[in-house]
C-alpha cells in the first residue's frame, strides 16, 4: 500500500480499530512509514484542538425572543415568562 | 397534559402531540433542542448575532414542518439539515470560492510517481494542556475555521464536533457518503495546515 492511498484512508477512520484487510494493510504500512504516522497523529491533534474550542451557550434572552419572534410569525402564542424580555430583535 | 406529564413524554409522542397543535408540547421541545441549535449554528455560523437568527429561523421552520416530519429518520438529524440549510441560505448571498481553490491543493500531500510522500511530514510536538487554554492559539483555531467554506465546515462541524457518523452527515447534508468523507479529508488537512506552524515549532511561540 503507498502512502496516497493510506492518506485517502486513515481520515475517514482514525480512532477506529477495524479489522477489514485494508485497515490491516494500512496498520501494516503505518508501522513502516514515519511520514505517515506522523501524519495521522498530526491529524488526530487537530481534531482535539478543534474540539477543544469552547461554543457559547444560549445567550440571555434569546430563549424569549424566540418565542416572541414565533408569535410575530404567526406560529405560537406567547408563553408566561419570569420577566419581561427584551423586545423581538429582528425579524422583516 | 399537565407540564411535569410533558416533561415526561417521550421524544416520539412530544412531537406527535406538538404536531397536533399543543403549544406546550413545542415548548418542551424548544426547551430540549435550544442549546443543541444554537451552538451547532453558532459552530457554523462563528458569530453570535448570526447563530441566533439561524437559532429563530430553525425554530420558526420547525414549528411550520413538524407536521411533515415523518420519523423515518432521527428527530436531532432533521433538526441539524434544517440548522444547515438556513446557514447555507445566508452563506450562499457571499462569495467563498477563493478558499476553495486551496482545498482543492490540499487533496493530499505532494507524492511521487510511486505514490510516497516527496516531502518529510513535520512531526508535532507534544500538546501541553496549557497550550490548549492559549488564548492566542484559540484565537487562531478560530479563525482557521472561519476561513473553511461553509460546505466544508459543515462536514467538518457534524463529523468531528457533533460526532455524527459519515453516514447521517451525508443526509443531512444532502450529499453522497463518498462526497462526506471527501469534505472531510479537505477540511481536516486544511486545518492541519493552518495549525503546523504552531505545532510543528512551538519553540518559537515562547518569545513572544
């Protein structure tokens, strides 16, 4: 196996320990090929670099401003809320 | 139904009853699926203000389709292509072809006639988790991400981040399993890219 076809492979498996022959062969040319096993692990890094970015959680308010902008479209009535929200952002 | 009995009602019937007009049971719904919706748009959107109109949008859609909603697949995965589609709506008004043009570069390093790699692949140095919390390097791995046009941050987004399989990410999508890993293997090999002066050389991110 040559190094193309394991770079067109090991992304789509990388964590994964399948045991069909092409994984053995690319585990077989992994053990041999240092440019592909550095590679791969660079790889890896950079996924849980990636994750590793937090993502923010729902902003304060938005959660009633959707239900405002719900009853703007016509689709919802408004709910109860504990305190007044502010008002509808956006919406044409 | 009172509101604990709502809470309680599974996935399946919460929709059935949402469908069927009860204003509650799409409350509860909204109350399950909000902070899954807005972080994956905020994921693809990489912008706040953008991630809660595509957050109304998907909600507002929601409430108009759920009646269509067949069950034939996973409630999340209809809910992620509706997320989807409104952020390709909005990216599809600005032009992101230039990218492209290096992704298609990126398809897999330079080889040689017998198909081996021409150039040495710089190892990483190891990632201290301090490194991780770098302000700077976050700032970077931000920006990275929001150089990837949206059709490969997409992939990238559902495969890697929201740990779909390549399977539901190609429907979801609305591509071929092949087309998903083949996003994927660009986008992931450009962030590689963008990350190796970093990783390759921390040494000489400390004189800073």
């Amino acid at each position: 196996m040559k190094c193309t076809e394991v770079y067109l492979h090991i992304c789509d498996n990388l964590d994964r320990r399948l045991r069909t022959r092409r994984c053995r062969e690319i585990r077989k040319h992994l053990r041999a090929c240092r440019n592909c096993r550095a590679y791969l692990d660079s790889l890896k890094r950079t996924v849980t670099l990636y994750q590793s970015v937090p993502s923010p959680r729902l902003p304060k308010g938005a959660h009633d401003r959707l239900f405002r902008a719900l009853k703007a479209h016509g689709c919802f009535p408004e709910p109860k809320t504990r305190r007044r929200a502010a008002s509808v952002r956006r919406r044409p | 139904m009172t509101g604990r009995e709502i809470k309680k009602l599974s996935e399946g019937r919460l929709i059935a009853a949402a469908a069927d007009g009860d204003a509650r049971a799409f409350g509860e719904i909204v109350r399950r699926y909000e902070q899954t919706v807005y972080r994956y748009a905020f994921k693809l959107c990489r912008d706040r203000e953008k991630a809660e109109e595509t957050f109304q949008d998907t909600f507002i859609n929601v409430y108009r389709k759920l009646g269509s909603f067949d069950g034939r697949s996973r409630f999340s995965t209809w809910l992620y292509t509706i997320v989807t589609n409104n952020c390709l709506m909005r990216h599809r008004r600005r032009k992101v072809r230039e990218i492209e043009e290096s992704l298609e570069a990126l398809e897999s390093p330079e080889t040689s006639a017998e198909g081996e790699f021409i150039h040495e692949i710089a190892r990483w140095d190891e990632t201290p988790v301090d490194l991780l919390l770098d302000r700077e390097l976050r700032d970077h791995i931000e920006k990275a991400i929001g150089k990837l046009p949206p059709e490969y941050r997409i992939v990238f987004t559902l495969r890697d981040m929201e740990g779909r399989s390549t399977e539901e990410t190609a429907r979801i999508v609305g591509i071929t399993s092949e087309a998903a890993k083949s996003r994927l293997r660009r986008a992931r090999a450009f962030l590689r890219e963008q990350l190796t002066p970093y990783m390759a050389h921390p040494v000489r991110r400390t004189n800073r």
